[in-house]
C-alpha cells in the first residue's frame, strides 16, 4: 500500500518543493542538499505513481495530481503540528490572516473582520494591504491565507483560483462642489478633457480595466492626471480641489451616501469587474481560515 511506503521525509520534501517552486530553494528551506530533495521528490512520484510536477519558466508547478496530493498532504502536516503543540502545551495563539486590495479595505473587510472578530475574539485577525505582487508572494509563501479583491489580471492567476462574490464598477466621481455634480448623468468622456483627472497607477488591475474602457472608445489619454491607488488622498484631493477621479464604487460608498462626492453618469462594461476570494491553488483553508471566509460571504451578500 501507498501509506506503508511513505515517509515523512517524502511529505515534508514534497511540501517544500511545492511552496518553494524550486529544489534549490526547498533544499535551503529544509537545511538539505539538492541531491537529497531530488531523490527524495523522485522516490515520492515513484511511489505514487504520477508526476506531480511540472517545470515551467517559472520553476516547479504542481501537476493535477500533484495538487491533489498536496491539498491533503497540507492539511494532514498542518493539523499533525496542531496536535502536537496542543498535546505539549506550546500551541500558539490561532491567527488568520488575509490581503485585502484597496477596493474591499473600507466595506467588505470591515464588515467581515468585525463579525469575525464579535464570534471568534479568541483567534487573531491580520489584515495585510499591499500591490498584488507583494499579496500574491505572500499568498504563495503561506504569510496570508487568502486575498480580497477584484478578480487579479491573467498573469497573477498562474498557481490560484478564485471565488466570485458579487461586480463592482469602476466610476468617475467629483465633489458636490464641482460644476458636473449639478447635472452628473449629462457629463461624458469628451468632458473630461479639460479636467484635472486622478486615476489609477499603471499596471494595476483598475488601470487596466480603465485603460481598455477609454481604448474602446478611441480616448488615448487623459493631458492632466495624476496617478494614485491612495483613496485616501483621493478622497481629501476632491474635498478640497477640482478633480475627476476614477476609482472603485467600493472606496467611496460612504462619500456617496453622505452626498460629498457625486458620481458620473459614464458607463461602461470594461469598467465592471468580479469581487472575490483568491486563494492559493492545491492548499486546503485551515479550520479558522475557512470561518474567516464564511464571514466574507455572509458580508459580500449584503452587497449583492
């Protein structure tokens, strides 16, 4: 049988190389030698009797199989070192950590960390803001259990999978003060033109959707911009001067409601996009994880 042949040392060696993406690296990781991980990670395959990686020009993917196995084989090693810092006395505190994307950081997040927190004050929360690079490396060394976002552009979806929750639209808004708050519905793009525009920074995930709306509509570029993923400074930036700015529905809901700001009647079905959860492909949500997430659908819901 499969289970008499397997060591720890295949498990732990199949771990490694699967969060590392690399025998070199796993072999650092695990205070070994490449040739050891090597015969090691073959040894496992040949007892298995699958590959259960595939190297890409991003190093070591796992296979079909592969993430089978490792999905178990996870949660196994994970819940084995669970039992035992409980059976010692040395179990740390529980602690769940997400990433959460500038769109979710004021409405979905806040709703689910509070009703996470109300039922389970015993299991620490850490909310990690950051780009999608960073939040994916961290998702990927197993820093964060999942992220919370708009659904990430194709090349950040190599080695994840994604939960939809519900859309949300990218808007132009402005502060009640400026002249377009008067008669919103009637402004369009050739209106812009002479505005002092806030958008998105380059090679994020808004600017992108921006960036095929106004393509499609034969608008190259904006002559007056700045450039920010701080909704903060967008929201204190119109408050106080005249601006168009370009952001999630999700980071000025409270502005909206309140009147403060004012959003345009610009449309556009480049401009709406998924809202979800990314998780890492192949790796199982811990216990507390997996409660943490039904908090975000239960918060998501009230959105829909």
């Amino acid at each position: 049988m499969f289970i008499n042949r397997l060591r720890m040392r295949h498990i732990r060696c199949f771990l490694a190389v699967a969060k590392a993406g690399s025998v070199t690296d796993a072999a650092t990781a695990m205070n070994s030698s490449q040739p050891a991980i090597s015969r090691s990670l073959a040894e496992i395959e040949e007892i298995i009797g699958q590959p259960l990686f595939t190297r890409t020009g991003r190093g070591l993917v796992l296979t079909d199989a592969g993430q089978k196995l490792h999905r178990h084989l996870d949660t196994a090693m994970a819940q084995i070192e669970t039992g035992t810092r409980a059976a010692s006395g040395t179990a740390p505190r529980p602690r769940v950590a997400l990433g959460m994307l500038p769109n979710v950081a004021r409405t979905l997040a806040v709703d689910a960390s509070a009703s996470f927190k109300a039922e389970h004050p015993g299991i620490d929360l850490a909310l990690y803001w950051a780009g999608v690079a960073e939040l994916i490396a961290r998702l990927h060394r197993n820093d964060i259990d999942f992220i919370l976002g708009r659904l990430l552009s194709l090349e950040h979806m190599s080695g994840v999978s994604f939960e939809h929750l519900y859309t949300e639209t990218l808007i132009f808004a402005v502060s009640r003060d400026h002249p377009f708050a008067a008669t919103p519905d009637t402004i369009r793009l050739p209106d812009l033109m002479t505005e002092m525009m806030i958008l998105p920074i380059p090679d994020t995930i808004i600017r992108r959707e921006l960036d095929k709306f106004l393509t499609a509509r034969g608008v190259e570029d904006f002559p007056n911009k700045i450039e920010t993923v701080s909704f903060e400074f967008i929201r204190s930036y119109l408050k106080q001067h005249r601006g168009v700015a370009c952001v999630p529905v999700g980071a000025i809901l409270r502005e909206l409601a309140e009147g403060s700001l004012v959003r345009l009647g610009i449309h556009g079905e480049e401009l709406v996009s998924s809202v979800g959860i990314t998780y890492a492909a192949g790796r199982a949500l811990s216990e507390d994880a997996q409660r943490l997430a039904e908090h975000v659908r239960a918060a998501a819901k009230s959105r829909v």
